[in-house]
C-alpha cells in the first residue's frame, strides 16, 4: 500500500522566514524560508532556545521576557543580530508577536552595509533648505571672523588673546564645516597612511575633551597594512563618532581595529576591508531617529547640530567605504568598512 503524500506546510510557501516557539521560547518550527535564511537545516532548530540565536545584546531576550498579554501589537525590534551558534551572524529587522501557546518571530533581513545612501535621497526640498541656512550662515561667520580680526589687534593680555584666538579658530572650522557638507571641495589625492595613527590622535582629542570622565580603550591589531586615505579626513570622521560616544553619557569608548575579508560594500565585493569598530556603553540611538541618523540636521540632543553622523557618512564614501551601526541602550556599535585594495583605476 503506498504511502500518503506528505501534507505541506502552508508556510513553507511564503518568503518571509518565519518561526514559532512554544510557551518555554523554544522553537518548534519554522517555515523554509527561515532555515534557508539561517543556512542550516530545519531539522535542527526545534527545541534549540529562541533568544539563543541573538548573537549580539539581549533585545530578543527581554522581548521573550514580557508578559505579551496585554499587548496586542508585535514588538519590533531593529537590526538584531541572529545566527545559529556558530555560524556568522545576520541582521534583520524582527516582529515578535505573542500567541496563546507561544510566540511568533517573523524576520525582514537587513544588510550591515546597505547600499543606498540616505544622503543620495534626501528630499529636495530639504536640499534647498540646506543651501539657505548655508547662505545665512556665511554672512554673520564672516562678520564674527572680521570682528575678531580686529579685536586681536587691541588685545594685550595674553588670556583675553588666547580667548580671541579660540573665537577665531571656531569660526574657520565652523565656516569648514558649512563649506565641506553643502559644497564638497574636490577630494585630495589619497596616500598611504596607518590608521593607528589617525586614532591615536582622535583619543587624544577625546582625552582633552572628556578628561579621566571617559575610559577610552584601544583593541587594535597590529598587522593591518597601510590605507590608502585621506589622513585629515578620517581623523574628522573618527572624531564625530568618538564625540557622539561621549556626548550620549557614555563612561567607556572602545577603538577596536580588525581584517575583513570578502567584504560587500554596497554592491562591490572586496578581498580585504579595514573594518574599525567604536563601541560605547551609552544611552544609545533614540528609536525615533533609527532611520534618519545619517541625515544632516537630525540629532538626538537638543543642542546638536546633527551635523556630524552626516559627515562621517560623506568620508566614508570618499574613501569607497560604508558607516553603519546597531545601538540598544548602554552598547552602541558604530562601524566603518574601508577597502584596502586600490581602485580599479589605480591598477594601471
């Protein structure tokens, strides 16, 4: 007597990868679509612990901990990332709904490094707002600068000068920095440069600014080769992020160098990449700025200039490389991804 066919999963049809846990939080199944996203086979996932598959943080564990009875509405959680242990973890965007004997775990995958580049699609009416806070900013820098100028000539005493000089000196990186985000001057020919060096001044920078307030941490590896870069422009770069580290409360910024190898950048695949790390233990990324943290203008505090995530963006497309990050409240992670092979062009 022949054997029925088997009876197939109905979820196994949809392409969102979806799994399913009993009341403990473990998973007693998934669809195709799931397995196939994790690469390994569904056989072995059942009865392996939900939250274990979180490689990074515990968002997913304390999703699992609530009392989702009284929430109606999925917890959404952003770019987690998940793997089967052992493997090489991916990132998703994940709704985890409560059902009456479980929960429901439905993953949207996310690239670490997209693509698309939010200051590539910027509205064009924010352009041209852009553009006029540039013009009415030009004109009082360079009154203040003028003033300042002539004030610097009446000064004798050597603590009133040192303040003009201070004025001065924030008036040009002001006016730099109008110039650099609305008007991008030509990049300088790249040289080769270490990049230990560039973060050695960066934390020299943070040590002035945050004093002993701040433990500033180097993971470095010494056997990275040189980059070919702007050395001016990365310091610029690394500085916004170390800043951004310590203006969110955090007491401790790590600088943490590594070997990326077969690294997408977009849609470039490259050999080797510089992948450098800023960790913080901060407050973290407000939710509401997730997807506009990159943008100019957007800023989680309220004397920011949202000036400065903005511009690390810009060097690292100069430099053919990507800025992306994953945040929960106390570890922020930010990361830049350099590639260390030259351009096409330069092959010649």
């Amino acid at each position: 007597m022949p054997l029925p066919p088997p009876v197939e999963d109905p979820c196994d049809r949809l392409a969102t990868p979806l799994a399913w846990t009993g009341a403990d939080a473990r998973i007693g199944g998934c669809n195709a679509a799931f397995a196939r996203w994790l690469g390994v086979g569904a056989r072995r996932l059942p009865g392996l612990p939900l939250a274990a598959l979180e490689v990074e943080g515990n968002a997913l564990g304390r999703a699992l901990e609530q009392d989702g009875a009284t929430h109606e509405e999925p917890w959404r959680l952003r770019r987690v990332p998940l793997a089967f242990p052992g493997a090489d973890a991916r990132f998703a965007d994940i709704w985890l709904s409560r059902r009456d004997d479980g929960w429901l775990l439905e993953v949207h995958p996310v690239e670490e490094f997209p693509g698309e580049d939010p200051l590539r699609v910027l509205p064009s009416a924010l352009a041209a707002s852009l553009k006029g806070l540039a013009h009415e900013l030009r004109n009082p820098l360079a009154g203040i600068k003028g003033a300042a100028q002539l004030l610097a000539r009446r000064v004798a005493d050597p603590g009133a000068r040192e303040l003009v000089d201070l004025v001065q000196a924030e008036v040009e990186r002001l006016a730099g920095l109008v110039d650099e985000l609305l008007a991008p001057a030509p990049p300088r020919p790249h040289a080769p440069l270490n990049v230990h060096g560039v973060l050695e001044r960066v934390l020299r920078l943070a040590e002035q600014e945050a004093g002993w307030a701040v433990r500033l941490v180097r993971d470095y590896d010494p056997s990275l080769p040189d980059l070919e870069g702007d050395a001016d422009r990365l310091v610029q770069a690394a500085w916004n992020l170390v800043r951004n580290a310590i203006q969110a409360g955090a007491t401790a910024v790590t600088l943490r160098t590594r070997i990326e190898r077969d690294a997408r950048i977009g849609e470039e695949l490259h050999a080797r990449a510089l992948r450098l790390e800023v960790t913080d233990d901060g407050r973290g990324v407000p939710a509401e700025l997730a997807e506009q943290i990159f943008l100019p203008l957007v800023s989680g505090r309220a004397d920011g200039t949202g000036l400065g995530l903005a511009m690390a963006q810009q060097v690292a497309r100069e430099h053919r490389g990507a800025l992306a990050y994953r945040s929960r409240p106390g570890h922020t992670v930010f990361v830049l991804l350099l590639p260390l092979d030259k351009e096409r062009g330069d092959e010649a």
